[in-house]
C-alpha cells in the first residue's frame, strides 16, 4: 500500500470505512440482540449499549488477532492500496444494504472478507488469494453455525437426560409395594369411579356450554404491547392462546403433588418412624431408672428388664 496518501483520500477512506462501522452495527447487532430483545429481558436501548459496549471492549480481551488476519491474511498485502480498500468496503456497505432490505440474515464480517477478496482477485487476479488464511476464514464461517446447532443439541440431550435420571431416581426412592398398591386399589375404585363420573360430568358440562367470545381471536393474534414487562406478556400468552394446554398442565401437576404427598405419608409396618409427640412427652423418670446395686451383685432379671424397657 503507498506510505502516503493525499488528505481527500484518507478522509474519504476513513469516512467510507466508518459507514461501514456503521452499517456493520446496523446489520448484525440486531441479530446478536434480537433473542434477547423478543424474550423481553433487556429492553432495545439496554440491548444496544449492551452490544455496542461489549463490541468496544472486545479488543482488549481478544487482542487485534481477527482484524490481523482480515488485513494480511485474506489477500496479498502487497497488492492492498485505496482502490482495493475502497472498492472492499462499498462492495460490504452495498451488500449490507441488500440483505437489510430484503430481510436475509448475513454476517458483514463475511461481506467484509467477500469484498476484499474480490477486490484483490479484480486488481492482480487469483494469485493473490492467501489461501491458507481465507480456507479456514471460510471454514470458520461453515463450521460456526453447525458447531453452534451441535452444542445446542448436546445442552437439550443432557437436559432432557438429567431430567429422565431424576425421575426415574424418584420413581426407585418410592419404593413402590404393588401388591399393596392393587389392594388398595381394589378398595377404593368404587368411590374413585364415583368422583371420577361427577368430575366428567362438570367438564362435559363445561365444555358444552362453552361459549367462545367472537373477539377472542383477535386478541390472540393481536402483537403484545411493547410497554408490558415480561411477566405481563407470559400471562397474556399463557391465559389467551394456550389457556387450554395451560389449564391441562396445571391438572397434571396437582395430581402429581397429591400423589406424591400420598405415597410420602404411607405407613409400613416394618419402617421405624420418630413420633415428636412421643418424644416431647419424655419425663427423665421414663427414659432412666436409678438402681443402687450392692457391691458383688448384679440387677437382678425384673429390675434388669424394667431398665431396659
């Protein structure tokens, strides 16, 4: 690149790569901002000086190593002057603007990386490809996102796991006795079969008068205000679009907390359980009896069976 440059260059230089900044901010912050915007965990202006603080500081923990190798990596340095530079970054700020427009979701890093090289192949042709740096820029940017979709798959199997290991470890602490289970079963259906019709009966009463209000769907589809917190806009998607599902799981966990109360209270016969009452109830005359013993003698059986009971 020429050691100097006329002042209209550089300024001119400096202002295109500072619309590019620009754009660049522009374009991908809203994709590194956008999860955490639509959850309503951070509100957009907190999102963005979230992004933009985080983008500042980034030098200073991961050094100059990426702009190092977009600078000498990607194409020849030698080749690199104002034109190369230019024609680089209005090729990304015109792709940016592109893909903005149409809604595609793309990286100006890569439109960076793509202008520069064509760029550098227009002015000395294919030779000045650095192809050991641009083959693993390019199989950084294949390998990124199938990393990611792997690692997020592993995070969903190990959940879904440990929660499958948790279960069955309740299920083996609950030391189920069927046999008893069935007897009791036996014993019981009738009433059950008997609250379980008056059950059915009140939702099938329910359901057929069940009378939808014609403004209900539109409520549904109608977008969330922005000016509700997060808890707010859980209660209007939970008790509109999927009251149902809600009211459902909400059946299910009530049976489950009743079932495991009940199967916590059981009482065997061979288990030894601590009374509290009992023990407050304890006098010292209940849990000590003093003996004098005379000297080459022993207690004799009955005093010796009183002590111990």
């Amino acid at each position: 690149m020429d050691a100097h440059l006329g002042l209209p260059i550089l300024v001119g230089l400096i202002a295109v790569a500072l619309a590019f900044d620009f754009l660049n901010g522009l374009h991908d912050a809203a994709n590194s901002i956008a999860t955490i915007v639509s959850t309503r965990v951070l509100r957009p202006q907190y999102a963005v000086f979230w992004a933009a603080f985080f983008n500042f500081v980034a030098f200073g923990v991961f050094g100059l190593h990426v702009a190092q190798t977009i600078g000498t990596g990607i194409i020849d340095p030698a080749i690199v002057d104002a034109q190369v530079i230019f024609a680089a970054l209005v090729g990304a700020i015109v792709w940016n603007l592109v893909t903005w427009a149409a809604g595609i979701p793309s990286s100006s890093s890569h439109a960076l990386i793509g202008g520069l090289v064509g760029a550098g192949v227009a002015k000395a042709g294919i030779s000045a490809t650095v192809w050991s740096g641009l083959s693993k820029t390019v199989l950084a940017i294949v390998l990124s996102p199938l990393v990611g979709l792997i690692l997020a798959m592993i995070l969903v199997v190990v959940y879904v796991g440990a929660v499958a290991v948790l279960f069955l470890f309740v299920i083996m602490m609950l030391d189920v006795d069927f046999t008893e289970l069935r007897e009791g079963f036996l014993q019981y259906m009738p009433i059950g079969l008997v609250i379980g019709g008056i059950f059915l009966f009140e939702l099938l009463l329910t359901v057929s008068y069940w009378v939808i209000n014609p403004t209900t769907p539109k409520a549904i589809t109608a977008a969330i205000p922005t000016n509700v917190t997060n808890t707010e806009a859980l209660g209007l998607v939970l008790y509109t679009k999927y009251i149902h599902y809600f009211q459902l799981s909400g059946m299910i966990l009530l049976v489950a907390m009743i079932g495991a109360i009940v199967l916590t209270l059981r009482h065997k016969v061979s288990v030894k359980r601590q009374d509290i009452n009992v023990q407050n109830a304890r006098t010292p005359e209940m849990a000590m009896a003093v003996r004098k013993v005379a000297v080459g003698q022993g207690l004799q059986d009955t005093d010796a069976a009183e002590w111990v009971k």
